[in-house]
C-alpha cells in the first residue's frame, strides 16, 4: 500500500510539474525549452510582480521537491529488488546442489541394492546348479518339465482373460462360427470390433453340440458379456446357450465338483434356492 501511495502522489506532482511548465511557455512563446528560458525572464515583465514570482517559486520548488523524493524512493525500490535477485539466485544455487546431491545419493543406493540382488541371484544359481548336479538326468528332466509347464499356464492365464466359451449354440453344417456367435452377441446388446470365433473338439456323429471358444480383443469385452449372458434364458432363439469363462483344466474339474454339488444340495432341500457365486455355493429362501 506504501509503495502504490508513493506513486500516487508522485502521479499527483508530475501533473502539477506538467502544468507549470505549460503556463509558462504560454506565458513566453519564444522559449521551447526550459534550456532556453533566459535567467532575466522573470525580471523583464513588469506583469510579474514580487506576489506572483513568490508563488510560482513555491510551486517550482514544490515539484523538484516531490521528484526528489520519488526518485529517493525508486533508488530504494531498485536496491530492494537487486537484493532479492541475489538471494533467490542463492536460493536457486543451494537448490541445484540439494537435487544433485539428492541424484548421487539415489544412484549410490540403486547401484548397491542392483550389485547386492546381483550377488544373490549367482549364490542361488551356484546353489542351484550344484543341487541338480547331485540329482540324477531323469529327476532332472521332470524338474525342467514341471518348470516349463507353470511359465506356460502363467502366459496363457494372460490370455484366457480374453476368452470366453459358449455351450449349447445348435451346429450346423458349413456353418460361419463367427456369424452365429456374432448373432448371440447381437441379442445381449454387444458388438465387439474383432473376435474369433472355433468349435472345440472334434465332431461327432450323434454327440451334442460342440463348444465355441471366441477369443476376443479386450478382457472388458468379456466382463460385459458374463454379465449379460443370463439374459439369453429369456431368449426364444438362444434360451438353449450358456457362456462361460475360459478355464483351465483344473478350474473345469473344480466347477464340475462345484455343479454336482449344487445338484445334490437342491434335491435335498427344496424349501431354498441355491446357486453358484464368486466360486462358491449359495442359498436363500424361496419366495412364497
């Protein structure tokens, strides 16, 4: 507020300054700058009496008087704003130094922990290697094979993510797979960009019909699916389809356990209704 009232007034004198200077080239015509004004002016008009030399004295000193101190005042302003460059020059060189000891203070870490993880992983590979040196080729073999076996059901968890499987799609001869899963797809409001589409197993005369794996182009394709697939038990075309995730053999020999069960557990009990969620068997009362 100090600073913005000290320009105000400065403001105030310079238009005052303005105004004298304006008078008094009116007053003299000839004169176009005060370097011109000769120092006999005043004293060669009869007009300027001592009354109006004396006033026109007071104003003159007034201004230079009020320049002055503004010009003190941005003097003071000016050193203010040089001393704050200096310590926020400081302060920005004291920060350079923080992040780059900050920097070499994580690398040295990151270096440690990569040299200490390094030497972990070569005792435990020299370890390794002097167990299976000790075991026979056959148990060594059936280890490699049991090791090959989990990467592969790792990567393909990955992709039977993107999967699905339908059961109950009536099969016809030359049929386009993809065309009648793309009219189930229809019916539960899905349209997905690309998907593949092939019937699992092989066909067989008087067997039922096979099952159709689609593989899809996003997992999310297949949570909107799942979701909407039991509305197809309301469906007049497709009432006979039921979808499923894609999975595993271990997952389809549980879900076969998980079925029989539900089957036993609702002919012993007809008064609840039970069904299967999240992996597991629930129940509730019937409504009446």
């Amino acid at each position: 507020m100090a600073k913005f009232d000290n320009y105000k007034n400065y403001l105030s004198w310079k238009e005052k300054g303005d105004k004298f200077c304006t008078d008094l080239f009116q007053l003299f015509p000839k004169v176009s700058t005060p370097n011109s004004l000769p120092s006999d002016v005043f004293t060669s008009r009869r007009d300027f009496t001592r009354e109006v030399l004396s006033k026109k004295l007071c104003q003159a000193f007034q201004i230079v008087y009020s320049q002055s101190e503004f010009t003190d005042f941005l003097l003071a302003e000016a050193q203010t704003l040089k001393d704050e460059l200096i310590k926020a020059q400081r302060t920005i060189i004291s920060l350079q130094d923080e992040v780059k000891s900050a920097a070499g203070k994580q690398i040295t870490e990151i270096r440690e922990e990569v040299t200490s993880s390094v030497n972990e992983l070569k005792s435990y590979s020299a370890a390794l290697s002097k167990d299976l040196e000790s075991q026979d080729r056959k148990t060594t073999t059936v280890t490699v094979d049991t090791i090959r076996t989990a990467l592969k059901e790792v990567v393909s968890e990955e992709d039977r993510s993107k999967n699905i499987v339908i059961f109950g799609l009536p099969e016809k001869s030359g049929e386009n797979t993809c065309v009648e899963v793309g009219d189930v797809f229809q019916e539960l409001g899905e349209s997905p960009n690309k998907f593949e589409a092939v019937r699992i197993g092989t066909k067989k005369s008087g067997k039922k019909h096979r099952p159709v794996k689609v593989s899809l182009a996003d997992s999310s394709f297949v949570f909107q699916i799942l979701r909407k697939a039991k509305n197809l038990r309301s469906s007049e075309k497709h009432h006979t389809v039921f979808i499923s995730p894609d999975l595993t053999p271990q997952q389809r020999a549980d879900h076969r356990e998980l079925v029989s069960e539900l089957k036993s557990r609702r002919e012993g009990d007809k008064s609840k209704r039970f069904f299967i969620k999240a992996g597991a068997i629930m129940s509730a009362d019937r409504e009446r």
